[in-house]
C-alpha cells in the first residue's frame, strides 16, 4: 500500500464587503444597547473581533485607519470603540487625542487592543481619559466581552 497525495484547489476568498456606516437618527442598537466602533488596520484580527463582539450580540462597523475612525465617528453612533495604535495614517495616540480633544466624543470609552498597549499607555502618561482598558495581543475574549458589557449596558 502507497501513499496517496490529494490537490485541492480553493477559489481565493471574496473581498470583504464592507459595511455601510449608519447615520446617527438610523443606529440601530444591539442586544447591549449601543454599537461598538473597531479601528484596527489588520483585516483579520478586525474581522477576528467583530466576531467576538457580535457572538455577544453587539453590532460593530470596522475601521480600518484613523480617518476612516474619525469619520465614522462623525456620521455613526457608536457607545464605544477599540482600537489598535499602529493605524497606517496616524497613531493611535493621535487618534485618541484628537477623540478626547472634541466636545462629542470626550465621554466615548476606548478600549485600547493593541501589541504595544503598555508602551501606549506610558506615552500618554496620564492624559488617556475615557481609556477603559489596555489590552495586550493576543486578544483575551472574556475580558474583552465583560467590558464591553459593561460599557454598552450604561
């Protein structure tokens, strides 16, 4: 008896379609109350968390850099956002300061998943305002859902 050798050829995968963002007078809320915002420029872990978000029944729109976060903050209404700090147009420290720095979304919780969330959080020294959490990758997706919860829930 011989090995046998099999060849699969798989069509490659569809590119993602992405989300329309909602207007404020049309959000329609989750199981928790609210939308959660995702600005992270790595396709799969994005997708990766708006799986995690929405097995907890919490709808989510994807960001894939800093403007496209700003404005979806703009037309969207979002209860919360994560976000990773290596965004290709800006940092993620940029964004949230600009975040913090308008009247509208000084009161937006973030939470920060990112590979460099503790150097992060030692580069805003003290100024990280509304940060609700700092979560190192590999993404802990209990930590992650009790927060959010919370969040979405007041």
């Amino acid at each position: 008896p011989g090995d046998t050798t099999f060849h699969i050829l798989l069509p490659p995968a569809p590119p993602e379609v992405k989300r329309p963002i909602q207007a404020w007078s049309t959000c329609a809320p989750g199981a928790d109350g609210g939308r959660l915002l995702i600005c992270e420029d790595d396709p799969d872990i994005a997708r990766l968390l708006r799986f995690m978000v929405e097995r907890q029944g919490i709808p989510a729109d994807i960001a894939m850099t800093g403007e496209e976060a700003w404005a979806a903050l703009e037309q969207g209404c979002y209860s919360a956002m994560t976000l990773d700090l290596g965004l290709p147009d800006m940092t993620g420290l940029d964004l949230i300061k600009r975040i913090r720095a308008d009247d509208r979304f000084q009161a937006l919780p973030v939470v920060v998943i990112s590979a460099t969330a503790e150097q992060g959080r030692r580069a805003l020294n003290g100024d990280a305002v509304g940060i609700v959490d700092w979560m190192e990758k590999p993404i802990n997706e209990d930590r992650l859902a009790q927060h959010l919860s919370m969040l979405l829930r007041h």
